[in-house]
C-alpha cells in the first residue's frame, strides 16, 4: 500500500490588514505562534524586513519548513507549510495563520509529497487535493 510522507500547503492570503503583514516583529510572532499551536518543532528561524514595507520569514522544521512573504502594500501574504509525519499539524498550522491574518480569499493547494510503497513500474504521479 502507497504511504504519503509529507503534506505541502501553499496558499495566498489576499484582502489582509497591512498593518497585520507590515513589520517583522508581528511576522515573528505569527510565525512562532503557528508552531505551538500545531505541535510542530523548531530547529530555527531567520526574519526580514523590506524597506518601505514587508516582511518575510522562514522556519526550520524537524518536520520540514514553514515560511511567509509579504506585501502590505497589496494586503497580500504568500504562505508555504511543508510538514512530514501527522498531516493534522500541517493543517493546523495554515488554519492559525489563516485565522489570524483574516483574509479576504485565499487561494490553497495541497499536494502530497514523497508517495512510497508503490509498484517500482508505476509511472510519476503528482496529487493535487482540494480542500
């Protein structure tokens, strides 16, 4: 039976309060924040900010990545969770930020990465899941 290793979230968040997305300090602790709330583990973690506005952010996982980049000046935030193991923390993880940051619309696509146990014969596969 195939096994899924990893799941990868990617999602644009649009219609967001640029005063929420302007400033590192509130990308840090949105970030870190998102960490706690879906059990993930931290290795580190590296933040910017773009002058006159922006912010961006990534996370080293045990489980993978997460990582955010910014555009207040568009109320537009791009965020990527990449997680092995349980998928439930993946989830978890995007619903805080997306909770958080209260977009307008936001665009998600979930694929499922690092399919094994299949027949050595089966040809690529790529799965796109809608949620």
């Amino acid at each position: 039976m195939a096994k899924t290793l990893g799941l990868h979230i990617l999602a644009d968040l649009y219609g967001v309060n640029p005063d929420l997305i302007d400033k590192v300090e509130d990308i840090r602790h949105l970030l870190e924040s998102a960490v706690k709330v879906a059990g993930l583990t931290k290795i580190s973690s590296h933040y910017y900010q773009f002058h006159p506005h922006g912010a961006t952010g990534v996370v080293l996982l045990a489980e993978s990545h997460l990582s955010i980049h910014t555009w207040p000046e568009h109320g537009l935030a791009t965020v990527d969770v990449y997680t092995c193991g349980d998928p439930n923390k993946a989830y978890r993880c995007m619903d805080y930020i997306v909770s958080s940051l209260e977009p307008t619309r936001v665009d998600k696509q979930v694929f499922e990465r690092g399919i094994v146990g299949e027949s050595e014969d089966l040809e690529f596969r790529s799965t796109l899941l809608k949620v």
